[in-house]
C-alpha cells in the first residue's frame, strides 16, 4: 500500500497483476491510499491446483484489506477483477464500501448485490 487518505484497491483482469494499474495507481497518490494485488494463480502470486473460482480469489484481496486494517474501501476491478470486486462486495464484511466494475458481467451475483445496496 502506497499514499494516504481514502483507501482504493485495484484489481485486475485475468492474467494480469498488479502491475496493470501503474497509471491509474500514479495519478491516485496524490489522494489516497492505493493497495494492488496479484490475483491468485497470475504474476508473482501461488499458483495452486485450480479450480479457481471468483470466490477463491477474493480471499486474498480481502485477507490483505484485512491486514492493513483497512475497510469501506473502494474496489476497482477490470473484467476478472471486476467478478472478484462483486465477491468482496457481497461478502458479509465492512472491507468494501463501494465499488466499481469495468468491461464483466456477472449476473450470477446480481441477486446478492442488490440485497447489499445500501440507501443513500
């Protein structure tokens, strides 16, 4: 984790780690704190015996928010990223406080996001 301020986590798509933010993460610093991880199975993260699920791989991001003592974060997450953002969202936790999906559909989750909608 880099920065100060409100908390942002990047998540990227399938594939790719941390790495895929480097500008988005550069022009965040200067606002807050910014946490990027290699999803499980890609970079430099375990790469242990599949299946991997969304559920699976949410486990590490939110152990790592977790850690840090960090929660009502935001969540960014790109395609794969994006899945797992949802996972994070609709998990019985205070880890996210909002949330943002690039180019995903995830529609098997989308009856556990609603039920987690939090009035304005």
């Amino acid at each position: 984790m880099e920065g100060t301020g409100p908390t942002v986590l990047l998540l990227a798509g399938l594939g790719y780690g941390g790495w895929y933010w480097r500008h988005v993460r550069a022009r965040l610093l200067p606002h807050c704190s910014v946490v990027t991880v290699d999803n499980c199975g890609s970079d430099g993260s375990e790469k242990p015996a599949g299946p991997y699920t969304t559920a699976l791989l949410a486990e590490d991001p939110a152990a790592v928010l977790d850690a840090l003592g960090r929660f009502s974060t935001t969540v960014v997450g790109r395609s794969l990223g994006g899945l797992i953002a949802q996972e994070l969202a609709v998990a019985p936790s205070d880890l996210v406080g909002c949330g943002s999906q690039t180019r995903m559909s995830a529609p098997q989750l989308e009856s556990q996001w609603s039920s987690r909608r939090r009035p304005p």
